[in-house]
C-alpha cells in the first residue's frame, strides 16, 4: 500500500504543487492495482500540475511509490493512447494533452476490480497504439518513434511485435540476426517505444556503455551515465545494434546485468552499484555477413532466443515495388542462399529503389541497382538483371557533357 508520505513529490519549480495520489478508497483490498489504474493515477499526476507542466520518470516515481520500469512503461502506454505527450528523453519528460483529463477520471471510477476490458480506440488525431489484432486476424502496422509505418510479420504463430513483448515480459533477452536491412532495427523500435539504442561498433568502449566523466561549463567534471545505466535506471529496453562488433571485453561490462544478479558496478564512479528496474530489458542484432562481426560464445548465451530476419519480399510487392526489381532480389536472394553470389537486394534497397525510380526514372533504378552490388557480385547481379529487362544494364554512371 502506498502511504500518503511516499505521495509526497520532490520540489521542483517546473511542477507546482504536483496533486497527490488517489484515496486508499480507490485501492482495492488485495492491495493489487485494477488494470489500468496506474495509467490513471499519472494521468491525474499529469493534469494536476500548472498548465503545460512536464513530469520525469523520477518525479513520477517519489510521486506515486511505483518502480521506474512501471512508471516509465505506463508513460509510454499513455503517450501511445494519445493520452500525454512525451517532451524529452534525457529525461524522458511527459506533460498532459487534451485526452489527459479524460484517462485521469478512471483513477476514482465507482466500481469493483474486474477482468481487463479492451481499452477504447484514442482518437484519430492521436498518435495509433502499436496494433498486434486478434488472434488470426491480420495484424496493422504499427508507427515507430520516426513516425514511419512496420508491418508485423509471423513469429510463433503471433505477430513478430507482440511476441517480442512477450518475451520482454518474460524476461527472455532475444538477439535478431541477418543481413543488413531486412528489418531488425525497425522491429525492435515498433515493439518497444521506450527503446534505447547503442550503434556498435570496433571502437565502443565500457564508458560509451555505462558512462564517464564529461567537463561541464564550469570547467570541472561530472560523471554522465552511459545510455546501460539509463536504461536500468529508468526500466527500460536497450538495444545493442551490431552487437557482434562490438569488443568482447567492453560487452562483458554488460552480462551482470542480464544474469540474476541485475546489477553493474560502476568503478569509474566510486564503484557504485547499479540495480535494474522492472522493465530493463536486452536486445542486440547481429549482421553475420558485416566484416569483423564474431558471435562469441559468450554473447551468443547470453541470448536465449535467436531469430534468423531476411527479407519480406511479399511485404516489397504490397508496398507496390516495382514487380521486375522485386522478382530481381527473390532470384539473387535464392542464388545467395545457393553459394552462388554473396549479395542480394533487401528490403532496404528495395524500398530505395522504388524512391529513385520515381525521381530519376525505371532505367536509373535499375542501373543502381547494379551499382550498388559489391564489386565481386556486380558482373553477375548486371547479368540477372538484364536478363529480366531484355537489354544490357550497366552501373549507373556519368555520361557525356551536356
């Protein structure tokens, strides 16, 4: 139960006399929260402020007495709902919208605690909850953080977003691997909006992870968490793009936090202990074919969970591809898997490909497409290529002076 001293916030002059939390009347005796009444008690916690007040996780959590990963996770099924509007990310900041007010009187609604309902359709200027549909319907794509559109795939007899939701739940670190661009970058940020991400690389080191100490304007030094701590700190996902480039040795910083123990100690800063909250979770994509990507044994067992991404060429000819480019990257893709060339088109190159052809022209596309096949592969990728066309296609280059 949370006591009226935990509700109690923190002085901030940003958010004036924040509200407090909802009478012990609205806690059901088991002392277990209804479903949805803790979106409903930071909505109330949002629209109690000033107006145009935002709110951080951390001011949430002296708040409300809930964990960082509940809070945080909360926030952002509101700001999905369209019912608050994230402002930052470092803090993540939140603040109330014309909707807020709305989800808030859900906190002191009569009623016993009862089976979770399906939560009503957000209005059609809110940002579109992340839809997984019913079970054998066919799924809707859902909007990631750079407002474009995924489409769900098959995993497990459930749409790719939602089985790796499951997972998180369930606290099954999954690692994605397969060429670059089919995708794996793109499902993770559909499935977790909270998501923060480490760009790999042969030149990452422990700090890049967990932090180090910057010069502040002053001319001292201050220690700034690395985006491993923020992530346990606040409950949220982490993603280790190309994780395989990324030195054994900086990664072993990260393996206390996957195993039981949930915890990093922070030499560099006074040797301080790191927990992580609920919701901490670990992703990492693996590019097999990029040079010098090695996955060792000691990252590949860390990962439960190891899904094999290609391409979705059915997904190109629905995003209306040009079907000749499309039927080009399926007959590469299969002489690919044959030993037969080292390079196929991805969903990626596809994509561009369509963008160029309706700029530049079909025959520029084309010729690109042949352009941009690594050079051991091009004289065979120009050969499949003008074969479909009916006439030879070179990479596309400068012509003559106008």
């Amino acid at each position: 139960m949370t006591s009226a001293a935990q509700l109690s916030p923190t002085p901030n002059s940003a958010t004036p006399n924040p509200p407090a939390g909802p009478s012990a009347s609205t806690t059901p005796v088991n002392g277990k929260a209804r479903p949805g009444e803790l979106r409903a008690r930071i909505a109330k916690a949002l629209v109690g402020g000033a107006p145009g007040a935002q709110f951080s996780v951390t001011e949430l959590v002296n708040m409300l007495g809930h964990s960082g990963g509940a809070i945080g996770n909360a926030c952002e099924t509101l700001v999905r709902r369209g019912e608050a509007v994230r402002v930052g990310f470092n803090p993540r900041m939140y603040r109330a919208t014309a909707t807020t007010a709305a989800a808030a009187a859900h906190a002191t609604a009569p009623g016993p605690p009862g089976p979770a309902c399906t939560p009503p359709a957000p209005p059609s200027t809110a940002r579109p909850t992340p839809a997984v549909g019913p079970p054998g319907g066919r799924p809707g794509p859902v909007t990631r953080p750079n407002g474009q559109q995924y489409h769900p795939r098959a995993l497990a007899n459930l749409p790719d977003v939602e089985a790796l939701r499951r997972l998180r739940e369930a606290g099954v670190p999954v690692l994605l691997y397969g060429p670059p661009g089919t995708g794996k970058t793109s499902l993770i940020e559909a499935a977790f909006p909270d998501l923060i991400t480490v760009a790999g690389d042969g030149d990452t080191t422990v700090g890049d992870l967990i932090g180090e100490y910057t010069q502040d304007q002053h001319g001292g030094y201050e220690f700034i968490y690395g985006p491993l701590v923020t992530a346990m700190q606040e409950g949220r996902a982490l993603l280790l793009d190309d994780a395989t480039l990324i030195s054994p040795k900086v990664l072993a910083a990260l393996y206390p936090a996957m195993d039981g123990r949930r915890q990093i100690q922070v030499k560099a800063h006074k040797g301080e202990t790191i927990t992580a909250a609920e919701g901490f979770y670990v992703i990492a994509g693996h590019n097999p074919g990029v040079h010098g990507a090695v996955l060792t044994e000691a990252l590949a067992s860390r990962f439960s969970v190891q899904i094999q991404v290609g391409s979705d060429y059915d997904l190109a000819t629905a995003l209306k591809i040009n079907r000749t480019a499309v039927r080009i990257a399926r007959n590469l893709a299969t002489c690919q898997q044959a030993g037969e060339v080292g390079w196929a088109p991805q969903l990626r190159e596809l994509i561009a490909f369509q963008k160029i052809a309706d700029v530049l022209g079909a025959e520029a596309a084309f010729a690109n497409l042949v352009g941009i096949a690594p050079l051991e592969d091009r004289d065979t990728v120009a050969e499949i290529v003008t074969k479909a066309l009916g006439k030879p296609v070179t990479a596309l280059s400068l012509g003559r002076q106008l």
